[in-house]
C-alpha cells in the first residue's frame, strides 16, 4: 500500500489539475495546499498540519467546514430527491427557498431564478433586464454601468461588467462595452462626487442604458473598499428618476456578511448615513438595526443577487431575485417573450436543501451571533490600527481589513506563504490584507487572528525586497 502524501499529491496535482486563477508555471514554484479535511475553521494538510480559513474558502464557508447541520439537511435530500430538472417540474427545497428568501425582502423581489456559479446569476440578471426593457418595447435599453475596479465574475457577460485589468485585459476584444462609473471609496471619501459622475452618465445616457450593477458596501476583489449605505440609498433614486435598473450583487457580501442579512437592509437603518466612512469596530448591530425604517419606507433595488455563502460552502447554487414588475414583463402568450435560459443543474434540490439550513441559522439568531464575534474581532486588531505600515484599518460586519504601506514586490504571495506558518491560510489582495473567516470567531479565535496576522506581518517586513519581480506579478487575488 502506497501512502500518499503533501508532496505527492502537489505534484499530481499539478500534472492533471488546471488551477483557477493561476499562473500555472508559477504554482509550479509555489505547490497548491493539499488538503485532506477540513473541520470547523480548520483545514488540514496530508502532513497533518492545520490552517485557519481566514478567507472562508473564497468567500463561501459560513459555518466551518463539514458543518453537521449542513451536511445531515443535504444527506437526507440525496436520499429522498438528488436532483431533477426545473422546467417543467418543481421540488420542495426550491420552492421553499424562492418563499423564504423572497419573504426576507418582504415581498418586493418576489421572483426567484436560479444559477449555478456566482458569474451565471450576474449573466441572467442581466439577461433579464435588457429582455424586460425589449419586452417593453425599449430594446435601445442594451448597456449596462458597471463601478470602478468592479468585479462581478469572469464568464464573458460578467467580465464586462467587471473593471479589474488582470482578469479582463486578455478577453477585451470579446468583451461587450460597459459603462465603468467612479466607485464610492470611504477612504477617499468621494461619495458626492462618484453620485455625481453616476447622475450625469444616467443624465445622458437613460435612453440606452438598461441596468447599474454594483457590490453593496463592499467591492471586495477591489481589496475590501468600503462605502455607505447612503451611496446606495442615493443610487436607488438614481435609477428610478432615470429608469435604469438596479442590479445589487451581493454574491459576496450576502447572507450575514455585513451585519444584515443582505447587505441593503443597511439602506434602511437611518444613521448609517451620517455616521461616517466605517472604522474598524463599527461593526453594524445585526438584524435587529435593521428594523428601523428610514421615514417608513424601505426602497428595494430591481435584483439582487446570491451566490457563494448561500450554501455555507458546500454545493453550487447562486440565485436571481427580481419584482414583480420585471417579471410581469416576461408574461404572455408568445414563447419568445418568456425568459428561456436554463442550466443543467439549475435549481438543485442538494444545493437548495443546503441553502434552507443556511435559513435556518439565520431564523435562529445568526445574525446577532454576527454582531458578537465582529465585536471580538474589532478588539482583537484594534492595535493595529497605530502599526506605523498600516492604513486604514476598517471593517464592516464579517469583514476586516487594512492596507500596507511600501509592502514591496510579491507582498500578497509572500504573506501568505508566511502566514502558513502560523497556521494561517489567506490571501491578500495586492497590499491589502484582509479577514472574511467563517461565522465561527469566539474570544480564543479572535485573539489566535489578531496574533498570526501580527506575527506574519512583522516577518514579511522584515523580508529584503525582491528587485527582480516585476510589480505586475504582484496580483495575486482573494
Ligand atoms: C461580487 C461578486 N460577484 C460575482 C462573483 C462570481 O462568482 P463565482 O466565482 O461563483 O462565479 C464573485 C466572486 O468572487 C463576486 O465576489
């Protein structure tokens, strides 16, 4: 009997597996992790050794890993309906899920589609949204505004509407023309006049342009830049005095990320607004912040998406809210009016299952659950913020990050490798550093972060620059 270990299954790895978002020939230099489990916020290596998932696995992990809840709902779905197809048919945990989610934005986007992949919701939203218009009889409604240093996925729909140059610059020739508008940033608090460039462009261009789409509060492949819900508030009027869609993609920042369960019932809270760029320890209250209604009336955005968190990180699933007034658009007699886009595993019932016991823990309180470990987590890096190669400690809700002043050539690659060390698995965004961990940070946990990151940070410093590098090698992503 062969024993496999951390070596030989990089190197098979490496031989058969095309890793996403990767220069192979340089993962050649620096193996992929192997991983042989995973359990709570801890993944191991076939050495043994563990690492803290600080980034949530790319964003999805709620809960920790092999989750017991989770993985009990999705047992008795693969026993009792795996999977079948969603024209034509229908299943339990779909239409429950469509019910509950629609009832958490009370009703106002009552229509739920369903993807696969984060990127495939982004491709039906817009879909929808210049089908409604055509459907209206406005088919000149065809271009979409997308925000600076925006990401929105990587299928060719979605890269349009996505402005980061190291994912989109080779496919350009592909690529469908979008607007790309000023982005709000806290830390260069330019939020009037990213409105204003928003006003104009809407100004002269409504009569073209079907849908904005954005990433709420947080544009997180841009490194963790953060904006106001009062951005989005404005944005939303934005939209209907011009009669543009709005499309929030909360593919990331969805299901409790941010403090509220999705990410725009923080345009609902009424100080938020006044209350200034977020600061780490302005972690938002959680749910029930968001019961307080700003005059009266909440405004929702035409779609929203989710992906990612949704399933607590266990199957594929990403989901297209919507009104009533867009699909009543789609309603009629003629086929052709209908929207026919499908994917062979739209609507499955194991993802579905999944995503209802993800409901579950927030019907049960997670979002207060939220507000507590934010808090710890705010304590714990609070004394980084006087780090003199640190700007702009922030964090919102379940996301933590700074930025790092001169941190030199392969910065990112560099700390993570270091940080591995330390039992630690992230990955900076070039110089920013940040935390997305699963939904799991008690005091211990806090202070384990707050610790490694320190440890790792003041080694990586103390590293001689690597001259030979050229600085566009340094995007290394989420
Ligand atoms: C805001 C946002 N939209 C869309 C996507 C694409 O999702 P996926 O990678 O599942 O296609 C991502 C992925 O990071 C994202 O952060």
């Amino acid at each position: 009997m062969t024993i496999s270990t951390q070596k030989d299954w990089q190197q098979r790895s490496l031989a058969a597996v095309w890793h996403p978002c990767t220069q192979m020939a340089r993962a050649a230099m620096v193996p992929p992790l192997a991983i042989a489990r995973g359990a709570g916020p801890w993944l191991y290596d076939f050495d043994g050794a563990r690492y803290f998932d600080a980034n949530s696995s790319w964003w999805v992990n709620l809960f920790g890993h092999a989750d017991a809840g989770l993985n009990d709902a999705i047992k008795q779905q693969l026993d009792t309906l795996p999977h079948v197809m969603l024209a034509g048919c229908t299943h339990a945990p779909a239409v429950r899920l469509a019910e509950r989610l629609s009832a958490r934005t009370g009703g106002a986007l009552g229509h739920v589609f369903f993807g696969s992949d984060g990127a495939s919701a982004v491709e039906i939203a817009l879909k929808q949204s210049f089908h409604s218009w055509r459907n209206l009889g406005r088919g000149d409604k065809r271009e979409f505004v997308c925000l600076k240093n925006g990401y929105h996925g990587e299928t060719i729909g979605a890269l349009a509407v996505t402005d980061v140059a190291v994912f989109r610059d080779a496919y350009d020739p592909l690529l469908m023309r979008a607007h790309i508008v000023m982005s709000p940033d806290s830390r260069l608090a330019n939020e009037a006049a990213a409105l204003t460039a928003m006003r104009d462009l809407l100004a002269e261009r409504s009569a073209t342009i079907a849908a904005v789409i954005v990433e709420p509060l947080v544009q997180g492949a841009a490194g963790m830049v953060m904006y106001s819900a009062g951005y989005l508030r404005a944005l939303r009027k934005l939209c209907t005095e011009f009669e543009v869609h709005l499309i929030v993609d909360e593919i990331a920042m969805g299901c409790g990320r941010t403090g509220s369960f999705f990410a725009w019932e923080q345009t609902f809270i009424e100080d938020l607004a006044s209350a200034g760029p977020p600061q780490a320890g302005d972690a938002p209250s959680g749910g029930s912040a968001c019961t307080r209604e700003r005059g009266g009336q909440q405004l929702w955005p035409d779609f929203i998406l989710l992906s990612k968190g949704i399933t607590g990180g266990t199957l594929p699933l990403s989901l297209v809210l919507t009104t009533e007034a867009v699909f009543q658009a789609f309603w009629s007699e003629d086929v052709t009016r209908g929207f026919l886009h499908s994917h062979s595993y739209t609507g499955n019932a194991l993802a579905c299952a999944a995503a209802n016991a993800v409901l579950d823990r927030f019907d049960a309180g997670q979002l207060e659950r939220n507000a507590a470990q934010a808090r710890l987590l705010a304590e714990s890096f609070a004394p980084l913020a006087v780090h003199p190669r640190v700007a702009h400690l922030r964090q919102l809700g379940m996301v933590l990050a700074f930025d790092v002043q001169d941190a030199g050539l392969r910065f990112a690659e560099r700390f993570h490798l270091a940080a591995r060390a330390h039992q630690l698995l992230i990955r900076p965004i070039g110089n920013t550093v940040y935390l997305m961990p699963p939904y799991v940070v008690d005091a211990e946990i806090a202070s384990f972060l707050a610790r490694a990151v320190n440890l790792t940070l003041d080694e990586v410093l103390a590293q001689p620059m690597n001259k030979g590098i050229a600085a566009e090698d340094d995007a290394h992503v989420a």
